[in-house]
C-alpha cells in the first residue's frame, strides 16, 4: 500500500509540473500516458525493442558465461586476483558515457559496438559478485570437506560454488540492469537505433509526450524486468544463500 500511494504521489508531481508547467518541454502525465499507449497501438515500440534487445541479450549472455568464469577464478586464484580485481573495480569506477563513444574507433557503430557497451558496462558487477561469493565461501564447510577426503574439485563443485550461487544470481540480476543501460547509451551516443533513437528522434521534433513515453518505457522495462527477476531468486535460494540488502 505504501507502495502505491509513494507511485501515485509521484505521478501527481508529474501532473502539476506539468501543468504548470515548469518547462514548456515537460508534459504532463495523461498527454504521456496517452502518447504511451498510442506507441504501443501502432507498433512504435515493438520495432524499437526488436532493436534493443537484440544486442542487449547477446551481451548479457557472453557476460554471463565470461564474467562468472573470471570471478570463480579470481575466487580461487590469488594470482588472477591479484591481476584481475584492479582492472574490473576501475572498470566499475569509469564514467560510462565518457567510455562509450570511445567505441565507435574499434567496432563503428553496428551490432557489434552496442553488444561491446553492455559488456562493458554489465561484466564489472557480474565478475566482482562472482569473486566476492567465492572468495566468501564458508571456511568450515571447505574444512570439512577437506577433512571428509574429498578433492579440489569436488570441494569447489560442491561447497565454494553452491554457497556463492546466490551472489552470483543477484550479479547476474544487476548485470542485466547495467547492460540495459549500456544498450540504451549506445543507441544515444553511437547507434541511433531501437528506444534510443525513439528519445533522440522525439527530441528533436520537440514531440515531448513522446520523448517521455519513450523515457517511461525504459523505466518500466527494467523495473519489471529486475522484479521477475528478483522474484526468481527469492524462489531460488534460501534466505541464508541471499546476499545482505
């Protein structure tokens, strides 16, 4: 409930700022709402997402496999620790944006160029939740099951790994949240595709309701994308294999 009234107060906002308005650029909710669904009516946002997605999956997918690897490594490897967190920390520390258009001298401005801004963007948080659940791992359960004779590999498959699944779900939970907004950078400052280009193009039409329906639709897509995600993960893991709030 609380929820809901915070939501409704803040579309209220909306409303009054825009009928104000503060700015002749800021519409007010209901002609945004209205432009929302007339996008949705005439297929304005299914091209765009066609578009959007299709790097955003690639890159999220390649992260996934890469960047989990390198942080069980980094977990058990002083050596590739001692090499690798540095480069993923400054990597998670970079301004984005500023990072971005830098791409464009390696790969132009295809496919290619929006599926290396969300690896960019999503492999830090990816590897360093992989690391810190591995690097993590219950000390007396490794001990035990070095006490019980069993292998490297069978300590690693079944205690060190099981015990960081949870931190490394929510990795891939907020990986997905930065690559998302890798993929929406690059359509503004590389590739004028997909819901990227929908705000650049509604921007300079000055077709406002638009713009933020656009603007909306991003928000709207990640909230409810993290909360099924979210959701899986409570389903996945008990509440001692969650990561801390």
């Amino acid at each position: 409930m609380l929820r809901i009234t915070s939501i409704l107060f803040v579309l209220g906002l909306w409303e009054w700022g825009g009928r104000v308005p503060v700015s002749i650029a800021f519409p007010t909710f209901t002609d945004t709402f209205a432009a929302f669904l007339a996008m949705i009516a005439d297929g304005t946002f299914a091209d765009a997402y066609a578009e959007t997605l299709g790097p955003l999956l690639v890159g999220v997918a390649l992260t996934a496999i890469g960047g989990i690897t390198a942080g069980v490594v980094m977990g058990l490897s002083r050596q590739a620790e001692w090499f690798g967190l540095p480069v993923f920390i400054v990597l998670q520390a970079s301004p984005s944006a500023a990072i971005i258009p830098l791409i464009t001298y390696v790969y132009g401005i295809g496919f290619a160029a929006k599926v290396f801004a969300v690896v960019l963007l999503s492999a830090p948080v990816i590897v360093l939740n992989s690391y810190r659940g591995i690097a993590n791992a219950p000390t007396s359960l490794v001990e035990m099951g070095r006490a019980f004779q069993a292998s490297t590999r069978q300590r690693i498959w079944k205690i060190v790994i099981p015990s960081a699944s949870g931190l490394i779900f929510a990795g891939l939970r907020l990986g997905l949240a930065q690559g998302f907004t890798g993929a929406i950078l690059a359509e503004l400052l590389i590739t004028p595709t997909g819901v990227g280009d929908l705000i650049t193009y509604y921007r300079s039409t000055a077709d406002y309701p638009r713009m933020f329906a656009a603007i909306l639709s991003i928000i709207l897509f990640a909230s409810i994308s993290l909360s099924l995600l979210q959701r899986l993960e409570l389903r996945l893991f008990r509440p001692e294999m969650r990561p801390s709030p």
